[in-house]
C-alpha cells in the first residue's frame, strides 16, 4: 500500500475516531448547560431557602411573641382563680374577720355578720373586743396572746356575745400573718358557732347520765357519785349513808288515775327530795318509784352517823306524807326507805346497794311508811328467803301441798261447810305454816300456780262429796289471793274448774280479803257480778282489819262478812271488841249479808256472837283444821 493510501486510511481512522469525540464534546457542552440550568436552579433554591429562613426567623420571633403573653395570661388566670378560690373560702359558712397589726378589724364575710349580728360597717375598724362577753378572764387571753405570739396560732373554745346582747359559745382559731420581713402584718380569725353542738351533747349527756322523767341522776351516774363517795370517806374518814326509797301502793295510782298521774307524783317527789336534803348530797332515780339519797360527809362515829341519817330521813318521810295535787285531784303517798351507813372501801357499791334493798323490803313488811337500818339479821333472813323460794318451786313440781279442812258451823252445831286452808310438808323440814311461805309466794308470783292447785283440789273434794247425801249439801270456802283475783283470766279459770268438775257454783265460796278492794274497785265489781251471777259465793274475809271502803260494801254482791279473830279473841273482856263485834253485825244485816266469826275458842265467845245476832262459827271449839280423813270422821260424829 502505497503512501497516500495509509494517509488516507490514517486520515479515516481518525475521522471515525473523532466521531466519538465530537459525541463525548457533545455531551460534554450538553452536560456543561444542564449544570449551568442546575446551578441556576440552585441559586433559585439557595435564594428561596434564604427567603425561608428568614420567613422562620419572623414567625419564630412571633410565637415567641405568643408565648409569652400565653404565660402572661396563663399567670393573669392564676391569679384570677386564686383570688376567686380565696374570696369563696372567705364566704364560707365559717365566720371569718381579718385585722391589722394593731387588731384593728379590716374586713369581715358574711357569716361573721350572720353569727353575731354586725354588719361589715359596723365591724370594720373595732376590734375583736367588739363581740367579747366578759366571760374570760386576763390569765385566758394571756395564754392565747402567748401562743400567737410564740406559734403564729391559737384554736380553743370561748364565749362571745352577739348584738342583741347574747351570749353563745364558738370555737376560734386566730393566725398571724407576716410580711417578707417577718412582721406580723395581719391577724385573721375564723370562729363557728357551737351553740348547736353543745346543746347536743349536753342532751345526749343527760340521756346517759339522768332520769328523762324527773331530771335526777340515773343509774349510771349514781353509780359514778358513789364511787366518788366511797373515795372521799377512805381520804376523810367520815361516814356516808345510802338511803333506798319506794313509794307505797304505787301502782293503784297508776291503775285508778292513769300513768300521767303516776309520772306527776314521781316529779313533785323528786322535787321534795332535793329540797329536803343538803347540796352536798345526791338524789337519784333508779326506775320505777325507786329514789336513792346518797348522804356525804356525816359524822366519823357509825352510831352519830346513824342518827344523822335517821333524823334526814324522818324529815324526808314528812315531806312525803303531805298532800300532793295532781291536777283536779288530791292524793296522799307515803314511802319505805331502807339505809345503810357505810366507811370508806368496806363494801362495793353493789352489795351497798344490795343493803339497802334488803332495809327497804324489810320496812315494808314492817307496815310501810318508815325506814328500817340494814343489819346482819336482815341478810340472813334474805338468805333464808331464797332457800325457801327454791324449796317452794319444788314444792309446787312435786305436789308437796296438802289440804286441811276447817269445819263451819250453824247456832244449833249443824256442818255448813269449811274452809280450805293449804298446808305443806316439806320433806326435809317438816310441815311448814303458810304464814311463812304464803307471803313469800305472794311476792314471786308463785301464788298463782298455788291458788290454781287449790282451786283444782278443792273443786275435785266438792265433786266427791256430792257422791253422799251426808255431805252433798257442804260449801267450800277457798281463799283467794290479791294477785290472783287480778289476773285478766280469773272469771274463765274458775268457770274452767267448775266445768270440769262438775259441781254446782253454789258450792263453792271464794273467800277475798279486804286488800284487794284497796285496787281497781270497778274491774273488781264486775268479775264479781259475773260470778256470783252463776252461783259461786262470795265472803269478804278478815272485815275490820283492811282499808275497804263502806260505800263499796252496798256494791259488792256479797254473801257474807268473816269477822277477824282479832276481834274474837279477847271479846270476853275487851269492851272495843265487843263495839266492834256488835257494829259488824248490825251493818251485815242491815245490808242483808250473812255474818260468820272466826277464831271462835270458847263457849263465851260463842254466847256473846250468838246473844248479838251472829249464827254461824268457826274455831278451834269446834275444830282445827284437819286432814280430810280426820274432817269426815268429824262430820260422822256430828
């Protein structure tokens, strides 16, 4: 190949080679003008970012703006909720009243106003003094001055007076309040009247410690005074006395003029007994018509301490017997007391109590309206007492009673009948008289199984008899205790008994006592009537001796009058006897009633009833009471 042939060929090649080139030279430019548009760009973008940041700059410099005059009015609604909690807490029902450094009053609330009765401008520039009642004394704000002073409070009770002069009690708190310096620059008190609360507590004190009714000290509180009282006699060694009183036949008060009536009479006693003692000694009540007296301070010798106590309670025994006006009507009481005389710890106040319950029943069966000294015969009548109680249940389990027959006779010594007097035998002790236990079964209630048992027996002897014509035509008396007439089921009982034994009510004669005309004549008439109107009997028993009054006697469907052996038993050489014989028996036929004596023992006595008008006897000139056996063999011989 020839020279211009590879020249021409080298000139190709290169041509072909700068192609590329002139491609890369292309790209090169194409690619210098897109960055020339990209820096453009750029700067577009730099100038723009410039202009955002400073468009934050401003809104920063603006929120910022916002944030504080949101803090600001964040705090502005602090302060506004502040001040509307504090104005409501100053509003509050609490009294509130603020003053200077020299007490002088800056502002009151409205309850301040409403408890003592000054308004805001009759307040604001006093001083507390304003509302003081005199009541404190200087040694009183001393100590509360003191406490502010040294604590910055004082909170206690105290006695202020409101405008219309009265007097009350509140609980008052006073805080000093202090400057940045540390100076008390105010005072604020906060009060609330305790007028309320004190009445409240004092009437829950008084409902546990007196008596609703009469306002004397309870149980609970004598309690405590004795305990006070058996103290001070150990420190002084003086001696004290505890003086029980129950007023006599209360509950006919109750039962014929009504419970206000009775609660009347409990007042106007409690009043003559604080009036009748010394301020020294203490009037309780402990329910019922039960009065304590504790008497202080007595004499250091028992016996002058006794004395001391007897002459007080005379006094109080006087002051109980007179007359007592209970609205339209007048009544008369009359009261047993019981006493102990006591020195220092020797006895509890339990068995101190005990004493004078023991003193007390004692002068009630001593005939009432008097006072009786506990001693040791009385505690051992009481332990006798209650051996006797558990014995007579027994008796009644096991039917340890037994009848005896006293025989009831005409002037020309016919049998009329008997009267049916119960006796016991006790296995261990023997036979025992019913005026021993009679009593005591009275008292417990146990009279009432007892009189049903005598009813019964009684009853089912009246049933025998009927089976003979010796013995058909006998009348049974049988006695029949006060609480047992008094039970509402009395008239159904006796129906019951009659019924079951088939006997005729004219056979059977209840013998009452006069006491038991002493309570609720009227309910007494009626069952009466009811009675007698089937046929039962009726004699007043032991007539002259009890408190029945004559103008119930026409009312009465009685039978007959039983003239008491007291009467009979000296009428031989007792001239009142005999007036009194002789006026029982006119009044008995005078009212058409029959007339029977008892305890009838000597063939005197017998002529000086029959010579007066008397027919009908009984006694031991005739006979003692007798077993039932013995009573048939008598009617046999007779």
């Amino acid at each position: 190949m020839n020279l211009d042939e590879n020249k021409a060929k080298r000139v190709a090649e290169l041509f072909i080679a700068n192609d590329p080139l002139r491609f890369q030279n292309d790209e090169k430019d194409k690619r210098v003008a897109e960055l020339v548009i990209a820096n453009d760009q750029l700067c577009f973008q730099n100038e723009e970012k410039d202009k955002r940041i400073a468009e934050l700059v401003i809104a920063n410099d603006q929120l910022c703006f916002q944030n504080k005059e949101k803090d600001k009015r964040v705090a502005e609604l602090v302060i506004a909720s502040e001040c509307r909690i504090a104005a409501t807490v100053f509003e509050s029902q609490e009294a509130m009243f603020v003053t200077d450094a020299n007490s002088n009053i800056l502002r009151v609330n409205r309850a301040f106003s409403r408890i003592t009765g000054y308004s805001a401008e009759e307040a604001i520039g006093q001083t507390p003094r304003l509302i003081s009642s005199g009541k404190q004394s200087k040694a009183f704000f001393d100590t509360m001055w003191q406490s502010i002073n040294s604590i910055g409070g004082w909170a206690g009770e105290i006695w202020n007076k409101r405008k219309n002069g009265e007097v009350y009690p509140e609980h008052l708190t006073v805080t000093a309040v202090k400057d940045a310096s540390g100076r008390v620059s105010n005072y604020v008190g906060t009060f609330t009247d305790t007028t309320k609360n004190k009445a409240a507590s004092a009437k829950i004190n008084s409902l546990a410690y007196f008596d609703p009714l009469t306002q004397l000290p309870n149980r609970r509180l004598l309690f405590d005074k004795l305990g006070h009282a058996l103290a001070s006699s150990a420190r002084s060694h003086k001696c004290a006395a505890l003086l029980l009183l129950d007023l006599d036949h209360f509950k006919i008060l109750n039962d014929t003029l009504g419970h206000e009536a009775g609660d009347t009479l409990l007042q106007q006693v409690a009043t003559r007994l604080i009036n009748g003692v010394r301020k020294i000694d203490t009037v309780a009540r402990l329910g019922g018509d039960e009065f304590v007296v504790l008497l202080e301070n007595l004499s250091e010798q028992a016996i002058e301490a006794a004395a001391q106590t007897k002459n007080l309670a005379n006094k109080i025994i006087f002051a109980l017997t007179q007359p007592y006006q209970l609205g339209a009507n007048e009544h008369r009481s009359t009261a047993s007391i019981g006493a102990t005389v006591f020195s220092g710890y020797e006895l509890t106040s339990e068995e101190l109590l005990r004493q004078v319950d023991i003193a007390m029943y004692q002068s009630k069966a001593t005939g009432r309206n008097t006072l009786r000294f506990f001693d040791q015969t009385m505690q051992e009548a009481i332990t006798v007492r209650a051996d006797m109680e558990n014995e007579l249940r027994k008796a009644i389990k096991y039917k340890q009673f037994q009848l005896y027959y006293q025989i009831q006779v005409s002037s020309s010594g016919q049998a009329l009948g008997a009267e049916a007097l119960i006796r016991w035998q006790q296995p261990e002790r023997g036979p025992i008289s019913p005026f021993n236990f009679i009593p005591l079964a009275e008292e417990t209630g146990l009279i009432l199984p007892i009189g049903q048992w005598v009813l019964d027996t009684a009853c089912a002897q009246l049933k025998a008899w009927q089976q003979s014509p010796q013995t058909e035509g006998l009348v049974l008396a049988v006695n029949i205790s006060a609480k047992q007439f008094h039970q509402a089921d009395f008239v159904e009982q006796v129906k019951t008994t009659l019924q079951e034994y088939e006997i005729s009510p004219a056979q059977l004669k209840l013998e009452l006592t006069e006491s038991i005309l002493v309570e609720s004549i009227s309910h007494i008439i009626t069952k009466m009537n009811v009675l007698s109107k089937i046929g039962v009997l009726f004699s007043l028993d032991d007539f002259g001796t009890g408190y029945s009054s004559l103008q119930y006697l026409k009312k009465l469907p009685l039978n007959q009058l039983k003239i008491d052996q007291s009467f009979v038993r000296d009428l031989a050489t007792d001239a009142n006897d005999k007036a009194i014989v002789r006026t029982i028996i006119t009044m008995a036929h005078s009212l058409d009633i029959d007339v029977i004596a008892e305890g009838v023992e000597t063939v005197e006595q017998r002529q000086y009833l029959l010579d007066n008008g008397c027919m009908h006897y009984q006694g031991y000139l005739f006979s003692k009471p007798v077993p039932i056996d013995e009573f048939e063999l008598l009617l046999s011989k007779s």
